[in-house]
C-alpha cells in the first residue's frame, strides 16, 4: 500500500469515462503533468476500464451479455434489487449495485444503481450517444463554444453515426416509422440510425469505448510514466483550506488504511450519486448540492413485427451477430412540441437453437423529459453512513402533473408506433419501468452562470469559492434531458479538462504544453 505522499499536478476521483476523458485531455496538452486517479472499486478483469462487450474472459463476457439483453441499463443489476452488501465493502464482488444495497434510502428512486468497479459505469454502458438539442443545451454557453464541446466530445467517444446496417426487414421496419414521426418531427430530426461510441474492428466485432479506449494508460498504467491509478483506493473527505483544495484522504479498501494525498488541482467525477456524497463528507455544501436531481421516465416495450403487414420475409432477417443484443439500432429525436420524446428502438431476431429465425421484434423504448425540481433531490446524513462509509443518502424523486401528462401521452404515442408493426398489448408489452432505471442522473452538481445559490459550479465545472476544485460528469448538466445523458455529459469533463490545463500551463515550474 502507498504510504508516501510523491504529490501530484492533479488529482481525478473516479475512473469512469468522466475521469478518463480529463486524463486524455490534459495528457494531450501536458505530456509530464503528473496525475494520480483513484476508484474505491476494483477492476473487473484482467484490463481496468474494458467495457465488458470486450472483455477476453469467456465468464465475464457470458454475464454481461445475459444482463444488457434487455437493453435496459437498470437491469444489469438485476430486475430486482441487489441484496444487501452488508456494513462494507471489503471483499464485494465489483460490478453493478443498487442504492439500496449499500444501505441508501431510494424508496422514491428504487431502481438507482450505482457501479463499483474501475472504469465505472463506462466498462456496463449501452455505448448510445445521441446529441443533445434545443432545450436540452445550457442558454449560457455561447452556441460556437458549444458545437466545438461537443464534437471533441463525440471523438473522446469515438462516436459512430451508423453503427448497424439495416436488413431488408430492418428497412421496411424504419419506412414505417418514417411515415409515423417524420411529419411531427423538426428538421433533421426524424428516424435516423442511433449513433453509438463503437468502433468495428478488423472482424466486424463492434468494439465498445471504454475508459481505457479514451485514455489508454488506464487499462496499461506501464505507457504513461506519469500517471498513477489506485484502483480499491477510496477517496473520503476532500482536504482544502480557504479558496483551495490540497488534495484528499483516501481510504484503502482492503486494508482499511487512511493516508494523505496532495495536488495542485482536484477534479471529482465519481456519478452524480458520489460526487456530492463526496463534497458533503469534504464540508463544502453549497445550497444546491445534491439537490434538481433529475432522470427522464422510461417507458419500456416490444411488440413482435407482422412480416406480412410490413413487406418482408423472416428469409429477409439479418443473422443476429452472437456478441449483439439487437440487429439494428433506431432513434427518432425529440422535437418539442409536436413531438417530445426520445424514442430508442432496438430491433432483435428470436430463432431457434440451430439459428432459424421464428420472428423479428421492435423495441420502441420512449424516454420522456421530466420538469426540474429543486426539491427533487439526495440528503446526506450527518449522523449514519452507508456501507463504503460515506454520509447515508436518501433520495427524494416524485413527478410533476406535467410529467404524468407526458407519460400518459407517450403510452399512447408508443402504442400506435407498436400497432402499426404487429399485434401489441400494452399491458404485458409495455412497462413504466421504476425511477433510477434509466441510470441518466443529471443535476446534482449542476453548472450555472452566476453563484446566485442555484448551482454547484460555473460554466468551467469549477464549484463556486474554490481556485483549484472541479467536478464533471452528468451531473453537472443544468437542463432536463430527453436523450440518453453520455455524450452531453462528456462536454463537462472536456471544459474541466481545458480550464485545469490553463492552470497548469500558468504554473512557471511546469513544461510548457505540447
């Protein structure tokens, strides 16, 4: 166990894609700045931050894929919630858990899950990347600054606009959704392929970014000198005096040994579950910590195409590929008001045990916005901890009158979407699924312009009345979103990342940038 302290340029909480993309930006413009990453969980296999659709290990790979089939993130801990972990955290298997599990209070978000393992969620994800539009985007951010944002985040990503090529079948399926969404849909804004960050490799094998596809030295800390990772390594309490942070006590899991770290610069991308866990345990609690936590409903279901209806043959059905879930991968984009939902449609074969296929279904799956409320929120304990150790959270989650309008609306637009492809029943096909399922937790650290009490950070990611103090991730998304939370998530690690790298760069004691 490390007992020194060496001291750091900069310090990341949290090995996720979040942490892993302030890794590679500042590596890009500081080649020796000297970066220390922790994550309280430990690797799932034998590289830390695969994604687990590419892992090498057959057992590994086998439960991953038996949990995303559904395609339904909250489900890769199980439809049902994961027992309880017991008082701690030594000796859990890493992977996925809920809240509740770990002796959180969610009975308002029961379906919250959080990841315990390097990499985070970024080794569990569905890899769906769709770009965030109109209301979705911060009014303060200039429209240019933006638009350059977000396409460095989509190459963080390694974003793929077309990830799957449709089959005959999947053709005259997106024909018929066409005729449905297109004409209440804004420009540019009707069906088109889900993009996702994969990227196909030299066998056509859909390779999913991971942390350690972003910033390599993750998955191999021997290419980078420079950079260290604590995996097991838990960091409890933030150490700062005055406007600055001087680094952070970490905890080794395993041990139980407490130990000092210092850095120039700390940047907390540990979820929008941990992050503000981790500020209020540190006693830097803004009014708006924890607090607009937001998540779009889920509307699940399936309904099992008609060939005939539809033009087609089970003849004219592409071979599901044995390391995919789906065939094809649609999205139609919200486009408020006439059309408010984002609708993503996984299409599957069924077959039988020698690959006959026995039918082709659509899974037109709504997200629909839900309206911010500051009381919608995470308290923190003074007094109980949760099994890592940390203040206990219960999480306050209700919807709105608006939010039920919504959602009656979407049952009916995802039941004439599902009518037009086969026979459907909504009551065995169709499913709201819990709070938390959809794991796009947004807000809890949110940004703002001004330091009016309203937000936990400016535009920067830096949190208000500190110098050297960063958070990144979905969190700190001020807007409601609609889309799946990634990619817009991303553009808040790439603007903590440049203005760190500015700090940096003013220090007369460190090479100048590359």
């Amino acid at each position: 166990m490390q007992t020194e302290d060496p001291g750091y340029d900069v310090l990341i909480v949290g090995s996720g894609l979040m942490g892993a993309a302030v890794a590679r930006c500042l590596r890009d413009e500081q080649p020796e700045a000297r970066i220390l990453m922790v994550d309280g969980g430990p690797p799932i296999g034998s590289t830390p931050g695969q994604h687990l659709h590419d892992v090498p290990e057959p057992d590994i790979w086998e439960r991953y894929n038996q949990r995303v089939a559904s395609g339904i993130q909250g489900f890769y801990t199980g439809t049902t919630p994961t027992g309880d972990v017991g008082s701690t955290l030594v000796d859990v298997e890493p992977g996925m858990y809920h809240l509740s599990s770990i002796g959180e209070d969610v009975r308002e978000m029961p379906a919250a899950a959080v990841a315990w393992n390097v990499g985070g969620m970024g080794v569990h994800w569905t890899a769906a990347t769709p770009s965030p539009w109109g209301s979705e985007i911060p009014d303060f951010i200039e429209d240019a600054e933006w638009q350059a944002d977000l396409q460095q985040a989509g190459q963080l990503l390694g974003v793929n606009r077309e990830p799957f090529s449709p089959s005959r079948a999947g053709v005259a399926v997106m024909r018929i959704l066409r005729e449905l969404f297109d004409p209440v849909s804004a420009p540019d804004r009707g069906l088109q392929h889900m993009p996702m960050a994969v990227q196909p490799d030299e066998q056509g094998v859909r390779r999913r970014t991971g942390p350690n596809t972003i910033f390599f030295p993750i998955g191999d800390p021997d290419r980078d000198p420079f950079f260290t990772l604590l995996a097991g390594t838990q960091a409890v309490r933030l150490l700062h005096h005055g406007a600055r942070v001087l680094g952070a006590r970490l905890h080794d899991v395993a041990s139980g040994d407490g130990y000092d770290v210092h850095a120039g610069v700390t940047v907390v991308c540990a979820d929008a579950i941990r992050t503000p866990q981790l500020l209020f345990a540190s006693d830097i609690r803004l009014p708006a910590l924890g607090r607009y936590l937001n998540e779009h409903a889920f509307l699940s279901g399936r309904v099992l195409t008609d060939p005939d209806r539809l033009g087609f043959s089970l003849a004219d059905v592409a071979p599901q590929a044995p390391d995919e879930f789906m065939t094809e991968h649609l999205w139609v984009p919200h486009s408020w008001p006439a059309q408010p939902f984002h609708v993503q449609i996984a299409n599957q074969v069924h077959a039988d045990e020698e690959g006959h296929p026995l039918a082709y279904s659509v899974g037109p799956c709504f997200y629909i916005p839900t309206q911010i409320q500051e009381e919608n929120r995470l308290d923190f304990s003074d007094d109980v901890t949760d099994a890592a150790g940390m203040p206990r959270i219960t999480v306050h989650f209700s919807y709105t009158q608006e939010d039920l309008r919504l959602i009656d609306r979407a049952r009916r637009d995802q039941r004439r979407t599902a009518e037009a492809l086969g026979r459907f029943d909504p009551e065995t096909e169709s499913a709201l699924l819990p709070a938390g399922s959809s794991l796009h937790f947004t807000g809890t650290v949110r940004m703002g312009p001004r330091d009016d009490g309203t937000s936990v950070c400016d535009p920067d990611s830096r949190v208000w009345g500190f110098d050297n103090l960063y958070v990144a991730g979905n969190g700190v998304l001020p807007t409601a979103l609609a889309c799946n939370s990634t990619l817009a998530g991303m553009t808040t690690a790439v603007r903590a990342a440049r203005s760190v790298g500015e700090i940096l760069s003013a220090r007369p004691d460190r090479p100048a940038p590359r």
